[in-house]
C-alpha cells in the first residue's frame, strides 16, 4: 500500500469472493496460512491482497487474526 494513496474499502462482491474460495481451500485441507496466500493472490484488488497477506504474516507471527 502506497502512503499517499488512500486506503479502498474493498467490495462486498470481491469480499464473498475471497471467503468461497478460502473455505474451498480450507475444506479441502490446504492449511489456513497456505489457503489465505492462494486466496489473496486470487483477489483483483491488490490493496486487499496486500492487506491478506499481512494477515497472514502476523497469524504465522502468533497475532489473532481478529485484529
């Protein structure tokens, strides 16, 4: 995310799209850090990728994913 830019709220369509493919994902049996990566690069909004993936990076760091 660049500093300047302003932060995008990403769509509820793109929202519903990540979490069908994360529980594809996790019902399959692709770990959670593993699913979400895949799920982020899926997503069209690279803010929203971006904001994933640090997500991701701080689940795997010990942090809860509820922020």
């Amino acid at each position: 995310m660049h500093p300047l830019r302003p932060r995008t709220t990403p769509s509820a369509a793109q929202v519903g799209s990540f979490l069908r493919q994360l529980a594809v994902l996790v019902r399959a049996g692709v770990p959670l850090p593993v699913g979400l990566e895949l799920a982020a690069a899926g997503s069209s909004n690279q803010e929203f990728s971006c904001r994933l993936r640090v997500a991701r990076q701080q689940m795997i760091e010990g942090a809860g994913l509820s922020g």
